[in-house]
C-alpha cells in the first residue's frame, strides 16, 4: 500500500493542490493523510478534485492537539481509549508535536517530562515508530533549531504485510515532496524561459543547504538564502501552473 502524508498547513492554494494531484499520480498513492488544511470542513467535491474520480471514502476531523503537554496528553489519553476498544488494525501518522529522544530536537528547548509522556502514549497503543529515511529533522527555525515532528506509527503484523513488496510502500512525504519537482514535464520545447530548470536547480540547492543544516547548521545567510530558494521555487510552481492553465485554454 502506498501512503502520503503531507501537513499541507493550508488547502486553499491552487498550486498545493496541484502539486497533491500530481503526487497521487506520479507515486499512485492509495491513501492520503493532510493536517493542518485549515479547514472548518471539507466537501466530497473538494475531495474528487484532486483524487481525480468519485471512487474514495473520506473522513475529516476539525484541530484537535494543542502545543502544550498537559494539553496533548489529555488528546493521547483520548486515542488510547478508542484504542483498546477498537480490535481492528491502526495506522496513524501526521505532526505530533512532540519528540522520543533529545536526539530529535537541536537548539530549541524541551521537557524530559514531553519525551516520557510522548514514549508512553506509543507503548500504549502497541504502535510501531517506523524510522527515517533521509533527513533527520522536519521542522526549522532561524538560529539553527531543528526538531523532529512529524511521524508515522503502524503495527507490526500490518508493517510486515506492507513491506518488502515490489508494488507496496510507504511515502514519507517530507523526502518525496522536494523530489517531486524534478517530475514536472516540459510541455513544450520552446517553454519560455524553461520554467523546469530553475525549478530543479532551486530544489538541488534547498537540498544541498538541507543537508548542511541537519551536518553542521547554517548561518544567518544561508538561512536567508534557504527562505529566498523556497519562496523562488513556490513561485515557479505557480507561474507554471498559470502556463499550463493558459496552453490549456489555448487549445
């Protein structure tokens, strides 16, 4: 089964929402998980725009955690109930707000009491932490911190059925979402100014100052260049969704 997970901090975007279409095509995703859509609510018709037919089932959910611990814990208090009373197989995955280890979090401050509250909601629901593949850290602030959010937990006998099979795994999107760029095609071979080659190369040096980041940390300029890198590249995405938006009445 091939799952996405994206905390899409917002779902009004025209070129989010292409780039998810794209994502469920390109990596033929059968499940998909959003946070944060700051939605009130979400409609089967917004639903089909992007999954492309009618054939899905959905659920939504309004916020629910809160930063705080006491805060989270009262919410994995909550899950672990519905947990013991529910015998059918669980997946969970999404931002958790919180870390297992100190080795998860760098320059920012943290609470021994978040880790073992955190270790003991896991060991509760009889969850599976399934571990990284690529960066060590999802979130970044200014001044080098760096924390560890977002997570996927499943249980065993589900993880060795889904697992180790040439039509079946798991997407971590925080790895495939800056490699889905280098996927967008050329529609033309006179494309303008070739929108796709500057999008590659915004992508090849955010992921060069990534790795960097997670080795040694930047300084105030790279930070900056990293943020101007980004915001480059979400605005090529969006001149060339209106490129294709424009090609596509054109014809």
């Amino acid at each position: 089964m091939r799952i996405l997970s994206w905390n899409i901090r917002g779902l009004d975007s025209n070129v989010k929402i292409s780039e998810l279409m794209k994502l469920i095509r390109i990596y033929r995703i059968e499940m998909v998980l959003l946070q944060e859509t700051k939605k009130e609510d979400l409609k089967d018709t917004e639903i089909s725009s992007f999954w492309c037919n009618d054939d899905f089932e959905f659920r939504f959910s309004k916020e629910m955690g809160k930063s705080g611990v006491s805060e989270q814990v009262i919410v994995w208090n909550a899950i672990v109930e519905v947990r013991r009373k529910n015998k059918n197989r669980w997946f969970m995955a999404g931002d958790f707000n919180a870390i297992r280890s100190n080795s998860e979090r760098s320059g920012c401050s943290y609470r021994q009491t978040e880790i073992l509250e955190f270790n003991s909601f896991i060991e509760a629901c009889n969850l599976f932490d399934m571990p990284l593949s690529g960066r060590k850290f999802m979130w970044f602030r200014p001044g080098n911190r760096k924390s560890r959010l977002d997570r996927i937990f499943v249980e065993g006998e589900w993880f060795n059925e889904n697992s180790d099979h040439e039509k079946e795994d798991v997407v971590d999107l925080s790895v495939k979402l800056r490699r889905v760029k280098g996927a967008l095609q050329k529609w033309n071979l006179q494309n303008y100014w070739n929108v796709d080659i500057e999008a590659k190369r915004m992508e090849k040096r955010i992921n060069e100052l990534d790795i960097k980041s997670d080795a040694d940390g930047l300084d105030v300029r790279e930070r900056e260049e990293q943020l101007s890198c980004t915001r480059r590249l979400w605005d090529i995405l969006k001149e060339n969704e209106d490129i294709w938006r424009q090609k596509s009445r054109s014809n």
